[in-house]
C-alpha cells in the first residue's frame, strides 16, 4: 500500500498541474448544467411527465468526467509513460501492470467523483431537482459505468503500441461517445435516426441505467443496457492486463 500511496501522490500532483481534467470533467458538466436549467427550468420533460426535462438529464450530466477520464485521460497517461520509458523503467521494478493501472484509476475516479458532487450541489441548491430514484441504485449504476467506460481507457492505454495510436483511438472513442451518447445533447431532442445511432455507444446504455435509477423507473427496463456494460467491463479489463506493454 505505501507504493500505492507514494505513486498516487506523485501522480495527483502532476495531473492537477494541468488544466484539462479540471476542464472537461468539472467544469465542462456544470456549465451545461446550468444552460439546460436557463432553457427548460422546470418545465416537465414532456406532457404529464412527473419529472422536469432536467431531472431527466441530469444522470447523463453525470458521465460526461467518466467519459473524459476513463476513455481520453487514462489511456492517454499511460500510453505517453510507455513512449517516455517511464513503463520500461517500471518492469524492473516489483511494481505490476495493476498498480500503475489503478493509480490512474484512483485519479480519474476522484475527477469523477468531486464532479458528480458539484453536479449535485449545483441541480439541488439552483435549480431545485428532485432526485425521484434510490440513491443505492443510482451510485451502483454509476460505478458500474465507471467500471466500465475505465476499462476502454484501460484496454486502449494498456495496449496502444505509442501515444500516437492510443492519442488516435481514444479520440475516435471520446468524441462520438461525448456527443452522440446523450451525455452532452439530449437523447430525447435528437432525431429518430441519431437515436438509433447512439444506442450502438456504451455510453448511453451507461446513461440508460443511470436515468432509469434517479428517475425511479422500473430497473427491469434496463437489464439489457446493465448486461451490456458488465460484458464490456470484463472483455476490456481481461485484454488491457493480458496484453498490457512495457514498451
């Protein structure tokens, strides 16, 4: 645990000396946070819906720092200590493919988490949303997202040949997922047709659980989505440690 310690303190600090994880994972969220409310208010999310619009919306606010740490942060980081040497140093070391993995982790997920709280504090305190759902079912829905839009980082900083190619993929992820999901745009004001093209993404199945859950809908309706991410999770977790480069 103490090297854990140490290498997640070096880590945390180099990370915060950058701007973008405070960008597009704190502020990035709130910012859309606080358009939404200035267009629809309280205004319901559609005739005789017992939920505002932005109740509704407010679960896929929640993904947006997921998606930005696990999916262009963390593989981003580790693909650039590979084409530094920084990985090649590290293999002599007792220091696994694991605990580099999960200090990277912790920090994305500690992105995650203080957005997820300002998302909170923000919607209740301004805009007066009502969470309808369970709370347990709703932080068991989003860590299972978590785990599972992590792993993508994982698989594609844990094999990505350099940064060139983990920098290309993960951007080929990131940003259809960040704008066709629903994290960003609304699923329900997208056409039919674009509708049918985010059901295809991860992320809105993500999206699917966690508004089913602070909606308080039925969580049956959702079996399909929730299955779907703990495959994911498993297949991209079991590649990232099985294939994972030194160098």
């Amino acid at each position: 645990m103490k090297t854990f310690y140490t290498m997640l303190k070096t880590e945390l600090k180099l990370s915060l000396r950058g701007m973008d994880m405070f960008i597009f994972a704190i502020c990035m969220p709130l910012v859309l946070l606080v358009i939404l409310g200035m267009l629809y208010g309280s205004k319901p999310a559609y005739d005789g819906a017992s939920y505002t619009f932005l109740e509704q919306s407010f679960a896929a606010l929640t993904t947006i720092s997921i998606c930005a740490g696990g999916v262009m942060g963390l593989p981003l980081v580790v693909s650039d200590y590979r084409s530094k040497k920084i990985l090649k140093r590290f293999q002599v070391t007792p220091i696994s493919p694991i605990l580099i993995l999960l200090v990277q982790i912790t920090i994305y997920t500690l992105y995650a988490v203080v957005s997820l709280l300002s998302l909170i504090l923000i919607s209740m305190v301004v805009f007066d949303i009502r969470f309808q759902g369970t709370l347990l079912n709703f932080l068991g829905g989003y860590f299972l997202v978590m785990l599972s839009m992590f792993s993508i980082g994982m698989m594609v900083g844990g094999v990505a040949r350099d940064s060139k190619v983990a920098s290309a993929v993960a951007s080929l992820l990131y940003f259809p997922m960040i704008i066709l999901s629903g994290a960003t745009l609304p699923y329900e004001i997208m056409p039919i047709m674009l509708q049918k093209v985010s059901d295809v993404l991860p992320l809105t199945q993500g999206i699917k659980i966690l508004k089913a859950a602070s909606l308080g809908l039925p969580l049956d309706s959702v079996l399909i989505p929730f299955i779907a991410m703990v495959i994911l999770a498993g297949v991209c977790i079991g590649i990232s440690l099985k294939y994972f480069r030194w160098e």
